[in-house]
C-alpha cells in the first residue's frame, strides 16, 4: 500500500510537494478537460462516433505521454446500446386488428414466449393491503393462465394515491401479475379529453432483468377491444439488442525494485460519458437532446491519472511496485469496462496490491479544501497514510469506509482487492449538459 502515498501525492500534484514539478501542470490538465468535454466528442456515449474519436484520444495520449502496454494497451468489451423491436411480433386476435409498432409494442423487459390464452381485466394491477389500504384487482385465482390486462399509473382521486405510488411502477405491476399465474402482460394508458395517444418508447434499461412471460403495451382501443368477453390472444414479443464494442485502454509503468515489481497498484478513471442525454441515459434533465460534457465526470479524472502517469513514467526508480493506469470504458453503463477488467486482469489477480479510482475530481471547493476519499476500511493501510499526507497539505478530506459505491472501484473491492476512491463532491451540474 505505500506506493498508494506516492499515487496520492502526484494526483494532488498542483497543490502538494509535487507541485514544482513541469510534468504536472495546469495546462496540461486543462487542455486535456477540453478536449475530453468538447462538442467534438459528442459526450463520449460507448458505441457511437464520440466515444470511437475518444478511445482514438487517448490512445494517442498515452503514446504521448510514454504510457504503454503489452499488446498496445487496448482491451475491447461489448456493450448493449439499445434495443428495436424484432421482426417476429405475433399479436393474433380474431377480434381486434393489431399492428406492431402501430397499436401495440413488446415491453423491454419481455419475455419472449408465445403464449395463447384468454385475456383477463386485472384494472390497475394493485393488490395492496397494508396500513389502511385495501386494494385488490385479482379475483381469486382468475388470471392465472391468461393474460393480465393492466392500467397504467394509478386511479384518479383515489385516497391512496400517494402510498399507492410505492406499488405503482410498470414492472412492480408486472411482477405481481406473475406471481399471481398470468401468462402475459398488456399494459394500457387510459386517454381522455381527445388527445393523442402515444406508446411509450422503446429504451433499454440496463437494470431491469427480462420476465419470463412476454409483456406489451397496447393503445386504450386496443385494450378495449381485447376485453371484450370471451377475447382469446395469441401473441409472441420479440425484441433486439443492439450491440457495439468499446474499449479499456491501460498502460503498465514498471516498478523497479527486483521482488516488489512483480506487484501492481491499479490507478483508474472512466472516460465514458452519456452522450446527447435522452430518456435512460441517466441523464437528470432526460427530456433535453443535448451533449452531456462530463468535464467533471469525468473527463478530470482521466486527465488527473495521465498527468499522474506522465509524472510517474519519469520516476520509475522510486516505484517499487508496478503501476498499471486504466481509463475505463462504460462505467456510465453499469461499470461494465472496470468489470470487464477486473475479470480479465493483464497480471494474477493475487499480484494486484490495491486500486485507486478517481471520479470527479474537477471541482475543488476553493473555500473548504475538502476532497471526499471512499475505502479507507478496505485496507490497514489507508488511513495512517492518508492522515500523514493530509498534514503536510492545504487540503482536508471526509473519508468513507465503504469499499462499494457507483463507480469504478466497487468491482475490485468485489474481487478482494482493497481501494481507495477520490471524488470532490457531487453538484447541481451533475449528467446534465452544464457539466463543462
């Protein structure tokens, strides 16, 4: 763990006793941020042409910076970019006319069985008694086999409005609905007042898992029809993830001592970002199409640990253990790049001494001096080295013990590998576009 003081020093590197030192400069830091959260690429989103000119970016900065890796540093992974409706949808119903994508859609999170049953009215989907509510759609027993017809959202003017709200979510709904035996899912939103009836968009959600039963949303008319007594529906949903590959680029500076050498610190930052924003992107202002910057998160920490690289690179004599630099891809997606590298690590996983991510690190309070460090709990280590560090320096730190948490490090504390995480606190710009 002591070559972590050592990473720690260089990445305070303006501030701290490296400060005099050319290789770590502002300009250096600076030009890079506005490369990194520039038009040009377009938000860094996996996948697409700005995250492609973002990898070609730093692999030339790397090079640059005299960073480099056996096999030339890259390692591509594959990652889910959307989702479109497949070419197979069946929705067969004597009765009612139906047309994919016209007035009905697979739900994302479908299943994609074919099923042939009667249709059952579940109303609002709700079966609730707790505290004073008492709820519930199902008659005993009655949807199981069939598919559950189910209303969006929750009753006008109901009492329970608000505690129905927990219960409320389309996949909560669903959930309930296959726990009480349906075989499929329709779901409808009631119009009124005339106004134009549009399906809910098609969006992959990272996190939720498919159903084992297939799940539509249907128009009102739609759903009207198919309540009609005695409706039998025969129906298969059938969806497409699209697929595209993007990259972790990591560099290795050995170390120098002859034993030590042979064990790694790990030092990372993600470069992804969530490119025009939209619905699901994780974006806060999903309604606005808009490039997402993310000068802050986290083009600053990319920038800190090229500098740190940089820095390091020329200091080999004092590194006794090796130190392999990565900028993660897909972190926004899940931290599928530090994932993806954990389990195909470039050295033996016991060799790996520690992992410091960096997550923004762009917006230093200049009032408090206050950084935030995550994991110090995960180690004996960190917190006597963090403590003396902090006494020869201008900053102060909260430290946190927890080694899990939504960036970068969590999969290598997952692996056993202690972490430390560095970030300078979350502010009202944070996945929007005023992150610049």
């Amino acid at each position: 763990m002591r070559n972590i003081l050592l990473l720690y020093l260089v990445f305070l590197g303006t501030i701290l006793v490296h400060a005099q030192n050319p290789l770590i400069t502002a300009a250096e830091l600076r030009e890079m941020v506005y490369v990194l959260a520039s038009d040009s690429l377009e938000g860094r989103k996996p996948g697409e042409m700005g995250g492609q000119k973002t990898e070609a970016y730093l692999q030339g900065l790397f090079l640059k910076k005299g960073l480099q890796a056996p096999g030339g540093g890259v390692q591509p992974f594959e990652v889910i970019t959307g989702i479109r409706m497949g070419t197979s949808n069946v929705f067969d119903c004597s009765a009612c006319k139906a047309e994919a994508g016209g007035n009905f859609i697979p739900a994302p999170w479908t299943g994609e069985m074919r099923i042939s049953s009667e249709v059952y009215d579940a109303g609002y989907g709700f079966r609730v008694k707790k505290d004073s509510i008492d709820m519930d759609d199902y008659k005993a027993g009655e949807v199981k086999g069939k598919w559950a017809v189910i209303r969006r959202g929750i009753p006008a003017g109901s009492p329970y409005a608000a505690a129905l709200r927990e219960f409320s979510s389309d996949r909560d709904k669903a959930l309930l609905a296959k726990d009480l035996g349906a075989s499929g899912i329709l779901f409808y939103n009631e119009i009124q007042d005339g106004r134009t009836e549009v399906l809910p968009d098609l969006l992959y959600d990272k996190s939720s898992a498919a159903l084992p039963l297939p799940a539509f949303y249907i128009t009102s008319d739609l759903a009207s029809c198919l309540k009609k007594s005695g409706t039998f529906l025969t129906a298969q949903a059938d969806i497409d993830l699209m697929h595209a590959i993007t990259n972790n680029i990591w560099a290795l500076i050995p170390g120098s001592d002859p034993v030590l050498k042979n064990e790694y610190i790990v030092a990372g930052a993600h470069y992804d970002h969530l490119g025009y924003g939209g619905s699901g992107s994780g974006s806060r202002m999903p309604d606005t199409n808009a490039v997402h910057y993310g000068a802050d998160d986290n083009a600053s920490g990319v920038a800190g640990i090229l500098e740190m690289g940089e820095y390091l690179s020329g200091q080999r004599q004092r590194l006794g253990r090796s130190v392999i630099l990565v900028a993660f891809g897909a972190e926004e997606m899940g931290l599928l790049g530090s994932s993806h590298f954990v389990k195909n690590l470039p050295v033996p996983a016991s060799t790996v001494k520690a992992m410091v991510n960096f997550d923004m690190i762009g917006r230093l309070d200049p009032d408090s001096r206050s950084i935030s460090i995550g994991g110090t709990g995960t180690s004996a280590e960190a917190v006597p080295l963090l403590n003396s560090l902090l006494k020869r320096s201008e900053l102060k730190a909260s430290y946190s013990t927890e080694g899990y948490g939504p960036s970068d490090h969590a999969p290598f504390y997952g692996a056993g590998i202690p972490v430390l995480y560095f970030n300078t606190g979350v502010h009202t710009d944070y996945h929007t576009p005023f992150d610049t």
